[in-house]
C-alpha cells in the first residue's frame, strides 16, 4: 500500500452524489453491467501482499491498490486488514478493493487502479455509472473525492482533476462505518474500454481531514475501500444540463447568477442550499415554480455543491458547481 503516485483534460460530464446508504438503490430499467467483476468476487487466488493482480479484470496503474477478501488472512482479509476493518456493501459478499488518495509524507501519494471494461461504450449513449467507497478506519486521514476516469491519468503529482466523475465526501458527513454511493450519468465519447479508480485531484484540492491518530507513520495516508463498481446503459433518466430532467441547475462555471429551473405543484416547496467543499452551508434560497435567478455575490469563488429539496424530500444532493 505504499504509493507512487497533469496534463489537461476535458471533464465531459460530472454529477456527484455522496449518499449514505442503509439499504440497496432501485436499479429499475439496468442493463448488464459492463465493469467485469465489478463486485471484485471472482478471483485467481486468495490474496497476499499488494494482490490487485488476483482480482479478475483488475490492475493496479498506479500504486499498489490493494485487494481484501474473505479467503485471505492478516493484511489481505476480509473484514479486518491493513487498513483497519470494513465488511463488503453487500452482506452476502466477500470482496472489495482499497486504494491510497492522499498522504502527507509526500507529494502525489494517489493510488489507481484500471478495470476493464465488457464492451466498448457507444458514442453519444449516456450510462449510469455507480459505485460504493467507504472511508478507512484504520488510518489517519480522509480525503474528499474519489474520481472514475475513462482515459488513462497521467503520473501523480496532479495539476488538475482528472475525473470524469466524482463522488465528494462533505467533511460534515464524514462516517466511517457508511459505505456512500457515487451516481452519475456519462456520455461516451466512444470506444471507452477500460476505467481507472483514483484521486485525480492534486494534493491541495483533495482537501486532507484528520480523523485518526497523525503520529503513528504508518497512518499517514488517506484511504478508501471500492466496491460495486456498475455501469450500464441509462435507459431510464435523461439528463438536463445539472441534473434530471425536472430540475435545471445552471451555468456552470458561473460567473455571476446562478439559475435553479423547475416545476412544482401548487403544494409543493422548494429550497436551494450551497455548499463549500468542507460541507458548511453557506446560502439557502426559498425557490419558486419556473426559473429562479440565485445571486452569487458574496459567496467566494471556488467549488461548491448544492442540494434541492422539494417539500423537505432531497431531489438533488451533493451535485458540484464552480463559481469563478
């Protein structure tokens, strides 16, 4: 678990959702998952070491990401490992995956790791891209984000993000005992076949936590375990520039406003909420039916996230907006 871990890239399409979960998401409307062995319970062997490699369709890139699971003991097993100790997302499984996505000791300490793919993705098909991670127990920090990117990420130390999507952990949501979900929508370019799992942010943007003892050497690091790792074309959501189709949330970046468009019924109420990366909320706007025009004056610049709530059930959570 030691790590090694800059060019410019086009982000295509982000939509981030970081949701505890108590219970499994509705798949209505899924087709096959195209990520083989998404789960990570097909294996060659138990195990041992820096073990990516005995995960079938798995490879670390870079790094040495690591592979758990129930067959293996000591730092390899399943719940208990070198990085403290978490069961699977799904009870009746025995495997996940656990990559680095910062360290304090030196610059670029991001791990990766590369899946393959089933089938080439379509170009201009949107997918559903979803995935589990849960934040390490036996170390000492967190981290924000965990990215998913479709072309092959250059050496860390990173400049910029590199993510195609994201999920984004606010620092008040932080529970180590939670498995959250990213849930997001891609429109492939074309030809896509393999995906890597990572931080693709640089040091500064990954926005370090202390949660744990920072004195013990080994604990220096941020760490996150993988798993239920899906995608599969989206026959079911069609996507609006920000969101689902009922609610618009744009430009983005913006400069000056931003616009919250949506329909309501007359009793229905809607509130808009903005976030900054450590999770304080920083504005919240009553919203009506049609196109609200949300002044940014005096918010800062930088990456917020915000949440729309319809009569105080969350519609949209966790999804990002820069503000330049």
């Amino acid at each position: 678990m030691v790590v090694w871990l800059s060019y410019t890239k086009r982000i295509v399409f982000v939509i981030v959702i970081a949701t505890i979960l108590a219970a499994h998401y509705g798949l209505q409307g899924q087709t096959a998952n195209l990520v083989l062995n998404g789960s990570f319970e097909q294996k060659t062997d138990c195990p041992s070491g820096f073990g990516m490699y005995y995960s079938v369709g798995w490879l670390p890139l870079h790094g040495t990401p690591d592979y758990f699971h129930r067959c293996a003991t000591g730092n390899s097993g399943v719940p208990n490992n070198l990085s403290g100790y978490k069961e699977p997302f799904s009870s009746t499984d025995s495997a996940y995956a656990g990559v680095a996505t910062y360290t304090p000791l030196f610059a670029g300490g991001q791990e990766s790791m590369i899946g393959t793919l089933t089938e080439p993705l379509l170009s201009g098909v949107k997918y559903r891209i979803r995935m589990k991670a849960s934040i390490a127990t036996g170390v000492s920090y967190t981290s924000c984000c965990v990215g998913l990117t479709f072309s092959p990420p250059p050496l860390p130390p990173y400049s910029l993000n590199h993510s195609d999507v994201e999920l984004i952990i606010p620092v008040d949501e932080i529970d180590t005992l939670a498995w959250y979900q990213l849930d997001a929508v891609y429109a492939a370019q074309g030809g896509e076949d393999r995906i890597y799992i990572g931080n693709f942010r640089a040091d500064e943007d990954s926005y370090p936590f202390a949660i744990g003892d920072t004195t013990i050497l080994q604990n220096k690091l941020a760490y996150f375990y993988i798993d239920d790792v899906e995608i599969y074309e989206d026959t079911i959501t069609g996507i609006a520039e920000g969101g689902e189709t009922d609610i618009r949330v744009y430009p983005n970046p913006t400069s000056a406003d931003i616009h919250v468009g949506l329909t309501l019924k007359d009793s229905e109420t809607a509130v808009f909420e903005l976030f900054n990366i450590m999770g304080a909320r920083v504005m919240a706007v009553r919203l009506m039916g049609g196109i609200n025009t949300i002044a940014t004056e005096g918010v800062g610049h930088g990456m917020y996230h915000f949440r729309v709530s319809v009569n105080n059930e969350v519609r949209l959570t966790g999804k990002e907006v820069i503000v330049r």
